[in-house]
C-alpha cells in the first residue's frame, strides 16, 4: 500500500463521514439556536424545551435523508471492499 493509497482513504473516509454528520449537525445547530432564542425573549429556562426540539429535528433528518445516507455509507464500504486487494501489497 503506497502513499496515495493511503490518503485516498483517508480523504473518502472523511469526506463520507462529513457528509453523514452535517445534515444531523445543522439541524441541530438551527434548532438549537431558534429554542436559545425562543428562552431569551420569553425568559423561560428549562432544560427540556432545548433537548426534545432537537431530537424531533434529528429524527426527521434522519428519516427525510436515511434513504441517502444508507447508500451513500454503502457505496462507500463497497469501494472500501474493492480496495482491501491493493491495500493488501
């Protein structure tokens, strides 16, 4: 296994897990700010009106881009298995 190889799979690697992770990040992200927001105009401090948002909005990515991201996370082990024989020598 050779140098480009070797940062060929660390480049898809990160790149499938950065494109795995943002959807659910940015919708956390968002959510998260419009509830900060939503607490400091009405003064309202508790805990769960920030953690049960958050979780509605990542399950709705999740089920909105499962589809995508279950393929893409195959097409990524199957190009994965395809290299296992030139990461052999």
């Amino acid at each position: 296994m050779n140098e480009g190889t070797v940062i060929a799979l660390m480049r898809e690697t990160v790149m499938t897990t950065l494109m795995l992770a943002l959807p659910l990040l940015a919708v956390s992200l968002v959510v998260g700010l419009a509830v900060s927001l939503f607490q400091a105009v009405t003064q309202i401090s508790e805990m769960t009106l920030t953690f049960v948002p958050k979780l509605l909005g990542i399950i709705a990515v999740l089920v909105i881009l499962g589809p995508w991201m279950l393929h893409r996370l195959l097409s990524f082990t199957q190009w994965l298995f395809a290299m296992l024989p030139e990461m052999a020598h």
